[in-house]
C-alpha cells in the first residue's frame, strides 16, 4: 500500500493505476458533464486530478497550474454549453482539465509527445478550443474580437475568459479590459488568483488582486436598485445621470479601490475555487447579467498533489517525474541554464553594475541564483516582455549593465522596444535568449526559431550563438565588459557539449571559430590520414559544415561520419551571427568543394541564406556546393527535441545525406 495522490485517500498504487478513471472514462462531451449528480462531482475531481498527475509523470507537462483549475473547469462545463459558448484560457497551460472533460481522455496518454495531443489548446485539436495558445495576456483581446462577431451577427452565445495573475501582469490584458469596459459588451472574465504565475507574482496587480473584496451587501442593494430603476417607466431615461452618480457613490461606500468596476464591469468575488456548488450558482447568475462581469475567484496551485502545492513553481512546469514522491529526474550533464547560471553570479560578485532582469521566468532562465545573492540587482516586471526591455534601456541610461534573460520564443512580443528603445538609442543592454531553436514538447508556439531572423537585421544590434559553457562565458564576459552597445547572444534547451580547446579562444568581432577535424576527431582523422590514396577521397572533396551553436552537436557527429566514409569535414561555428566578418570567412570557405549551412532558426530571413549569397557573389563560386539545413517554413509540432530536429532535416543523418548529394554521392 501507498499514500494517494489526493490527501485523506488510501489505495494500492496498481488499482489506482487502471480502475480510478472509472466515471471520467464516461465523460465523453460537457453534456455529460452537466448530466451527473452533485454528489458525483467531487469524484470526477479527484479522477481528474489523478488522470493528469499519472500522464505529467510520465510525459512532462505542466501540472500545478492545470490541478488548481479542476472545480472551476467542472463548474465551467455544467454551466455553459461548449463549443456553442466559447470558453477562453489564456496561456492554455490549465487547460488539461478541459481537455479531458470535452472527449480527449482516450487520446490524453499522448499529450505532449509527437503526433499527440498539444500542452495547450489547438484549433485543429477540437472545437472546444476556439484559439490555439501559449503567450501570456491575449485571451480577453481574443475573446472580445470573438463575442463582438458574434453579436454583429445576432449571435447570442457566451464567451467566457480564464485568465490568471499572472497573466495579468501583461499590459495586453488592461488594453483588452478597457476596451471591453468600452463596448459594454457581456464578456465574462474570470480572474484566477493563486498569488502564483510561473514564477512568484510580483508587483502592484499581485498586491491588489490579493486584497480586493466585494461586500454581498452591495451586491444585493446594486441588483435591488437596478430591478427598481429599470421597472419605473422613463424614469430611467431621464434619471440615468443621477442613478449612474448614486451607484458611483454606493461603490465608494460599500467597495473600495476596484479596478475592474472602474474599467466598467461588473465585479463578482473573492469566490473560493475549488466550491464546485458556489461557482455553479455565481455562474449560472452572471451568465443573465447584459454587461462586462469579471469573477475573482481564489485557488491553490497544485492542489490535490503535495509536492506540487509546497513547491509550484517547480511544478509549473516539469519533466517525467516519480508520482509517489515528486522526485524529478535528474541528469549529469550541465544544461546551458546552469551553465548561464554560474557565469552570470560569479559576473555579478565583480561588477556592481551589473543588474539582471527577467520576466516571470527567474528559474526557467538560470537568474533564480542570481536573485538569492543580489537581491537589489534583481528584478522580475513579471509577464510584460515589452516592459521588461525599455526598463532595461532606462537602466542602461542610468549607467547600469542589465542582463535581460528571456526565452526566444518570448522575446517575439519586444520586437518593438527592442529595436525603439535599445538599439536606435545604442543601449549597453545584454540579452541572454534560453530555448533558443528547437523546443521539445511545448509544441508551436514555443519554438525559439525566429529569434535570428528578427533580430539580425536590427542596426546597432550584435548577435552571437555559442556553443558550450566555455564559450558562453567569454561571450557574456565580452558583451558585458567590452562591448559598448546592444548585444544578444543565444542558447538552445540542452546539455552543454564536451569542451574542445578552440571554445576558449578570445573573441575576434564578427568571426567564428575554424575547427579542423583533427581536433574534434583525432583518433577518425588519424585513421583517415593513414589510409592508402586508392581508399581515400581525394583533396577535391573536403567538406565545411557551418552552424549555429544550437547545432553544434548535431553537426558535429555528422561531421565525424563523414570522415568515416572517408571525406574530410571540418566545422566552421557561427560565434557571430551579426556583425559578420565576410573577408574572414571567405578565406576559409575558397578551400572546400562542397558546404552545407545547419542552422536552428527559420530558413526565410536566417543567417544562411546570407552566407550562401556572399559565396556566390564570391571569386570562387563555380568551384563550390552549397545547401542549407534550416527550419522549413511552417509551425513545428509536438516532439522531442531529436523528433523536431528530423521532421527539419536537421538531424545528424540530414545534415551528413546534404553533404553526401552536393558531392554527388549516392545516399540510400
């Protein structure tokens, strides 16, 4: 016998295992949802809540913003009526619940892998999901788009927002709420407060939604005066500057410091979240009421599962882990994270100018170490990219060096700032992108693969790519010290590589590093130098493998294969992707036949389609072959970061067969 995932509950771990989903294995559609019984409810709640616990184990995922979420989901489902309503989660990262309550719980053992179901709602996935998510704070901007079409077309269905704290951090979401509170439209927002985004809330929001209140005696007296205004004929047209004056003051009187009835909606709440009966009847009344309502509502991330509700910002989100103890699974290997996390503290012990920022994401970007040791110098503006970049360029006018630590994949909604508040007013700003590249698991919208493409063209912009923990820190050392304007420099979600001597070599602006494969293949090159002329290729036939550091090891074991069947293969890495020096880079590329660029970015404005113009603008360019391995134009999936990279032909075996066809071999 084991202790249950759920507190107070026993069982043995195998029949848990296969016989607990019983009730959920028969919710086929919300219709069935609304057909139990009450007292069935909480069951259905605790299936759920195991279902999603077994299947995160397994495949990774994010479990404690989806188990604080099950009683409003539940409530969501009997109240309204998807897909005819439409039901909104901003992020989606709590949409498990949904998922499973709207007919994918035979197909809900493959979420996250490849071919499998998304992490977040998918368009294509279901008519349940009307958006396919997973940036922070567009939700209300969706759904209100969304009822005012509907309305344009006498269209009478609900549509019903879930956005949390977090989220809520976002300026998107206030520019959204007020022009809701504009159109007058009966949007319904329901605000899930769990004082815990990804990383801890920070700032005013958090502070507000923590203390904001309604007392039930304004509630009742409101709905009173409305029933009695709105029965007296006339009165109401001629009176409306008057009532509209006394319910402003009531406000005053009975509730204090309201942000949302300021932006003109109706405010419900603090509810309790996890009271399945409480959020059915508060639901069930404010799905009648004409007007914008937000509906507070207050849970706990992660409960039901006690690792995730003591630590859930590691339990946001995660990898396989042990079910019975939380205990995640752990690898030898430095990730770049960590590696970035070292650099950055031990850069910081130094220099008292430097200052990090982040948003939302201290963990997941390596600065959590950082912020233990320099409290002052840290800052996390919590889900506001934008923000987060022109606070940094007012740092660095302040004569400060903000390190500014976001994922690729979020870097996307700054394109503005950076390029208006950074590199036309030649800011010292460094950046640091994480989860530059592939990114296994989190499906579209958190590849980090457009990063290069939007940043390279920017003037006044440096870009770097490196490729091990070594040279990651003599580039952040450069950025920071030498470096006298904007710099960025990226990474993917890896391990780091084993080191080779040419990764310490200083930085030289705009050149890569020449790797010969004697050095990143002594023993292969040794055998392949010893080798009879009648069994080698010959001379013509040498081989440049160019990459970004994201490709690095890929490149590399393609580059070592390549020597096996015999042709010489060396590797030029892409240190700087802007500036580039072209005569530096010329010098190197006249003496090889064929070349092929592998790049973990979009092929459509990357940085090898550059370097293959250059070539064949060059003196040699008759003698030489060029291919690119580079992302294709279109959304990758779900994957591991190996199935990303093949459905790419960024594969090791891809990267070796593209070398193969420029030399006109024959490749099975």
């Amino acid at each position: 016998m084991m202790t249950g995932i759920i507190p107070g509950f026993f069982f043995d771990y195998h029949y848990w295992h296969k016989e607990i989903h019983l009730l959920l294995q028969s919710i086929h559609s919300p219709q069935d949802v609304k057909k139990l019984s009450e007292e069935k409810l909480p069951l259905l709640a605790s299936e759920i809540r195991n279902k999603i616990i077994e299947v995160v184990g397994k495949n990774g995922g994010h479990l404690a913003s989806n188990l604080g979420v099950v009683e409003l989901t539940i409530a969501l489902h009997r109240v309204f009526s998807s897909p005819q309503d439409a039901i909104i989660w901003d992020v989606s990262h709590q949409c498990y619940p949904h998922k499973l309550l709207t007919g994918r719980y035979d197909s809900f053992s493959t979420l996250r892998t490849k071919n499998g179901i998304s992490g977040f709602t998918r368009i294509k996935e279901s008519p349940h999901d009307y958006f396919d998510a997973g940036h922070a704070s567009s939700s209300i901007s969706s759904a209100l788009g969304l009822l005012t079409a509907w309305g344009l077309q006498g269209r009478k269905d609900k549509v019903v927002v879930v956005i949390g704290d977090g989220a809520l951090t976002g300026g998107m979401a206030y520019e959204a709420l007020s022009c809701a509170g504009q159109l007058a439209k009966n949007l319904i927002v329901i605000v899930n407060d769990n004082q815990m985004s990804i990383s801890k809330n920070t700032g005013a929001v958090s502070r507000y939604l923590s203390r904001l209140t309604m007392t039930g005696s304004y509630q009742r007296l409101r709905y009173k005066i409305d029933r009695a205004v709105d029965d007296i004929p006339y009165v109401n047209r001629h009176l409306g500057k008057f009532i509209y004056r006394f319910k402003r003051g009531l406000k005053g009187l009975l509730l204090t410091n309201n942000l949302f009835v300021d932006l003109g909606f109706e405010y419900v709440g603090p509810l309790n979240g996890h009271n399945i009966h409480q959020l059915e009847i508060i639901l069930r009344r404010v799905q009648k009421v004409p007007r914008p309502v937000v509906i507070h509502i207050v849970t706990k991330k992660g409960k039901g599962y006690s690792p995730a509700e003591n630590d859930p910002s590691t339990f946001h989100g995660v990898g396989p882990f042990n079910i019975s103890d939380g205990v995640m699974e752990k690898f030898d290997t430095l990730s770049f994270t960590e590696a970035f996390s070292r650099c950055i503290v031990n850069i910081g012990e130094k220099n008292k100018k430097i200052v990090a920022v982040t948003a939302a994401m201290s963990k997941g970007t390596g600065l959590d170490a950082f912020s233990r040791h320099f409290k002052e110098r840290f800052f996390d503006v919590g889900i506001a990219e934008e923000h987060a970049v022109t606070f940094a360029g007012g740092l660095a006018a302040g004569n400060l060096i903000p390190i500014v630590a976001i994922y690729s994949t979020f870097i996307q909604r700054s394109i503005d700032q950076i390029i208006e508040d950074i590199a036309l007013q030649n800011r010292h700003v460094v950046f640091v992108f994480d989860r530059a590249g592939a990114v296994p698991s989190d499906g579209e919208t958190h590849q980090g693969i457009f990063d290069i493409a939007l940043i390279r063209p920017i003037p006044n912009m440096t870009m770097l790519s490196i490729c091990s923990a070594k040279e990651l820190e003599i580039a952040l050392d450069w950025a920071i010290h030498i470096a006298n304007s904007p710099v960025c420099i990226r990474w993917p979600k890896s391990s780091c590589p084993s080191e080779l001597e040419s990764f310490a070599r200083p930085i030289e602006i705009g050149r890569g590093l020449h790797i010969k494969a004697e050095e990143f293949a002594p023993a292969i090159y040794a055998n392949f130098c010893n080798e009879s002329e009648n069994t080698r290729q010959t001379e013509n036939q040498k081989i440049l493998l160019v990459c970004t550091g994201g490709m690095y090891k890929e490149t590399l074991t393609a580059a070592r294969a390549l020597l096996l069947r015999g042709y010489e293969s060396d590797l030029y890495t892409l240190r700087f992707l802007k500036p580039f020096d072209t005569k530096y880079f010329l010098s190197i590329a006249k003496d090889y036949k064929a070349i092929v660029f592998v790049e973990d970015g979009v092929l459509q404005g990357g940085i090898s389609i550059y370097l293959k113009e250059i070539i064949m603008e060059s003196d040699f360019s008759k003698n030489v072959r060029i291919g690119i391995c580079a992302f294709p134009d279109i959304f990758p999936s779900n994957g591991s970061r190996e199935q990303l990279l093949e459905e790419a032909c960024l594969s090791a075996e891809n990267i070796e067969k593209c070398a193969l066809k420029l030399l006109g071999c024959d490749v099975a």
